[in-house]
C-alpha cells in the first residue's frame, strides 16, 4: 500500500490533523483503498512530532506488556490473539545497529511486513553524529502474483542518543 492524498486541518492550537488515503498494493480486491488512522502533527523544539489521536486508544486488542531481552542474530517470536492492534515499543538499541519487528508473519514465514529501526554514525564538522532510522518493508507481505510490491519507506527519526526508540504501530489487518 502507499499514502497518498493527504487532508489536514488545524487543532486550534499548534497543531495538525492529518490523514491519508492508501491504495491496496493488490490491484484485484474489490476494494480500492482506506483511509489511515488520524493522527495530530505538532512541533516541539524544533522537531515534528506525530501522535494518533485519543480517540483511537479504545479501537484496538490489548496486550500485556512484556520486557524482551533479545540477543543477537536470535529472533523472539510473540504470538497476538489478532490481526489488529496497538503495538507500543520502547527499544533499547544498546550496541546493535539494527533491530527488526515483523508484523502478520505467515505460519510458515514467508509474508510479513517489517519495520525496522537503525542506528547510523555520520561525521558532520570532524564530529561524530548517530542518527536513528525508521523503515517499512512490505516487499514480502504476499506471495500472491496479483499483489504488488513497493520500495521500503525509510525516514530519520528523532532519538537522543543512549535513549531507548519509542515506537507506536497500529497494525490492522
């Protein structure tokens, strides 16, 4: 899927509502494409924030919080009873340049989508600048021949450094 044809309208304060239509990346479903989920737009600080709105805490299956340890190179399966919910991540990079979440893996591993944050080093004026990344991978979400692929959406994303990535990802179906 991709975003596209985006609407905005002021909060009043400082803010923006924004939301977007997606086009199904399968070109036989009947339907034609959703609308996303809303979220709020403000900056602070100088940085662009990006929040969903209140009204969507309610709209999803809970899940209870776990701590993960995870070592390298060793994948940590996580069962859902569902296939639409609120996935709140609090991820502390620690020394790893990367860490993935695959999202609606298939029983046999095959499809899947997969947002994936990673952490870089730049030099900028002789200093060294760590950088956070955030990408979405659908490449692999269907092994169906009708269903069409996209390029990864990768963006930067703001982390002071040695502070853990907090992420919040609505999967719905």
């Amino acid at each position: 899927s991709s975003l596209q044809a985006p609407c905005a309208y002021l909060d009043g304060e400082d803010g923006v509502y924004l939301i977007f239509n997606t086009k199904d990346a399968n070109n036989t479903l009947v339907r034609k494409g959703a609308m996303t989920l809303m979220i709020h737009c403000t900056l602070e600080n100088g940085e662009l924030m990006f929040r969903p709105v209140d009204g969507v805490k309610n709209l999803y299956d809970k899940e209870e919080k776990k701590e993960l340890s995870l070592a390298a190179f060793a994948p940590q399966a996580m069962k859902t009873r569902s296939n639409a919910f609120d996935l709140s991540l609090s991820i502390d990079m620690g020394y790893a340049r990367s860490v993935v979440t695959k999202l609606l893996a298939s029983d046999d591993g095959r499809e899947f989508v997969s947002v994936t944050v990673y952490r870089s080093v730049a030099f900028r004026g002789g200093n060294l600048m760590p950088k956070t990344f955030l990408s979405v991978d659908t490449t692999y979400n269907s092994l169906s021949p009708d269903a069409q692929g996209r390029m990864p959406e990768v963006c930067e994303i703001p982390c002071e450094d040695g502070k853990p990535v907090e992420l919040r990802i609505f999967v719905d179906k």
